[in-house]
C-alpha cells in the first residue's frame, strides 16, 4: 500500500506504479466516490460524459470554496 499526502487545494499525486497500473497520464479525468471502504478513484471519459445541471453547480461550488481557502491561507 502507497502513501498519498494530500496537498494544498486539496491536490493528490498518485504514485507512478499506480499510474503505469491504471494507464493512466496526463490530463486524464478521475471519478472520486466515497464508499464503505473508503474513496475510490475511477478513470472516466469525459468526452462522452457531460455533468448534469446540479453536477455542475456543486463542482463550481466546490471549486469556489477552495479558491477561497487557498486565499484565506496566502493572506497569513
């Protein structure tokens, strides 16, 4: 099991194993659900795939409040 610090603006890198793994690369989009057994993170194409109306409102909800966060913490 790898260990994934969880950094300002709440970023992640994911170890290159698990990248090489899951085929993953650059630019790639990731679906994060929280489950029973913690929070799964599974690769999405997002070409075919467009958020619905409150799908997008909670993610610009989202990104607003870490904006501001990340505001409130260069301000100290």
């Amino acid at each position: 099991m790898t260990l994934v610090k969880l950094r300002r603006a709440a970023q992640i890198t994911l170890p290159l194993a698990i990248r090489r793994a899951a085929r993953l690369k650059e630019g790639d989009y990731l679906e994060a659900e929280v489950t029973k057994a913690g929070i799964l993170l599974r690769p999405v194409s997002v070409d075919r795939r467009e958020p619905t109306p409150d799908e997008e409102a909670e993610i610009l909800a989202v990104v607003d409040e870490e904006r501001k966060d990340y505001a409130d913490e260069r301000r100290r």
